[in-house]
C-alpha cells in the first residue's frame, strides 16, 4: 500500500476505482482502518459487501487509516476533529485531489463534518 506524509505522520492510504473523488473517513472509532470498509474488516456490518469494490464502481476511492490506526504513524499531542481535518485535507493536496465527496462512517462522520466545515470549496 502507499504512504503519504501529511502533518509530519506516514499515513496508509488506497485509491481505487474511476470517476469522481470519494474521500471515505472509516468507521471503528480509535481503530479506523481502511479494512473496516469491506466485510472481512467489520464483520457483521457489511455483511457480504466489500464497501471499497461497490463504491470503486463510480468512484475514485480515497480511504486511509487514519493516525495512530492501522499502518499509519501518530504521536503524542493533543488532537481534535480540526486536526483530523487538516490532515484529510493534506492527503488530498498530496493526491493532487482539488474536491471529492466525503463519507463517513461511526466517527468518520464527524470528520466528514467538520471537513466540510472547515473546507466546503474541497467537498
């Protein structure tokens, strides 16, 4: 999988698919990883759909494991959504992306929020 730098952190990101941008903000809360989005990573949610393969359909999926999760870095500082937004929006500069849709699951829809809070020229 590819990594990019954002804030100073490696983070683990996919892109898959063609069409217009999605950027997917993963649900599990503190354990929000890019698996959580297919049936073998959250089982019981999605039951026998693989959440990344439907949407890849129409989109250009974005998911990443978000810092201090999975095969992304973290550090010890204090963080709220701001954070968290800046971030996602600094793995979108690294793409090149200039605006996507943004989904959110669990506590990825909070950040879906505040990005387009914060960001709504990028959503």
């Amino acid at each position: 999988m590819p990594f990019a730098t954002v804030n100073g952190l490696k983070i683990n990101y996919l892109t898959r698919g063609s069409g217009p941008h999605l950027l997917m903000f993963a649900p599990g809360g503190f354990r929000s990883v890019i698996s959580r989005w297919t049936s073998e990573g959250f089982k019981g949610v999605w039951q026998e759909m693989n959440a990344l393969d439907a949407l890849a359909k129409h989109f250009t999926v974005i998911a990443y494991d978000r810092r201090e999760a999975g095969l992304s870095e973290g550090r010890i500082e204090p963080l709220d959504w701001d954070v968290y937004a800046h971030e996602a929006k600094g793995l979108l500069d690294q793409l090149g992306v200039k605006q996507s849709y943004i989904l959110g699951g669990c506590m990825g829809a909070s950040l879906a929020l505040r990005m387009g809070v914060l960001f709504p020229e990028r959503c």
